[in-house]
C-alpha cells in the first residue's frame, strides 16, 4: 500500500513524506499543507485522508464506505484501503488534494489524470 501511494505521489511537484503522529503523510515542500495521510486503526483497517472542495466532502460523506468526512478540517475527506481499492481513483483524490493544497507555481507543472 505505500508502495503504492509513494509511486502516485512520486508524480507530484515538491511533495514530501514524512512521518506523521501516527502512520505517513505527504506535504506540499517544507509548508505545513498536507496532500494526504495515511495510517492503520484500532480495527487493522488502513485509511487515507485527503483534501477536497467543501461541496465534494458532503457527497463523499454521503456515499459511506469506504468514504468517510475526516474529523481535522471542513475540507477533509476519508476512505479505507482494502483489496477492493481503486487506485486509479486513489491517484485523482491524491492529485486533486495536491491542487488545493499547493501553490499554483507547482500545480501548473501537475500531469492531471483523466
């Protein structure tokens, strides 16, 4: 699974690992915008949060599992990794959290999928 979210944000301009309080997360440079976080729960599911514009996080609060509204911002969405992930959808929320969260310098250089 990090293999994974290290290849799709390998893709994007000045984004930085680290790790967090619990689990990664990847930030735009040395700023304090996180792009996404991901870290495993008491129930050994593994969940990823992202960024999203406000009206996206209530349709995605709206859809239930494996989306959930994450609890540290108004623009913060949720969804759990499993086997039935769909990591091309993984890569947009990913890019798209990036757009919002970095400069536009950097999003002028994003290869946006779809």
């Amino acid at each position: 699974m990090l293999a994974r979210l290290r290849e799709i944000t390998a893709t994007l301009p000045e984004c930085v690992e680290e790790d967090a309080w619990v689990g990664v997360r990847w930030r735009v440079g040395t700023s304090t915008a996180t792009v996404a976080h991901v870290f495993g729960g008491e129930d050994q599911l593994f969940r990823i949060t992202f960024r999203a514009e406000p009206d996206e996080v209530i349709a995605f609060a709206h859809l239930g599992e494996p989306y959930f509204r994450g609890e540290w911002g108004v623009n913060v969405v949720g969804m759990l990794l499993d086997d039935d992930t769909d990591w091309t959808e993984v890569r947009e929320l990913i890019t798209d959290s990036f757009c919002l969260q970095a400069p536009q310098r950097l999003v002028d250089l994003v290869d946006r999928p779809g």
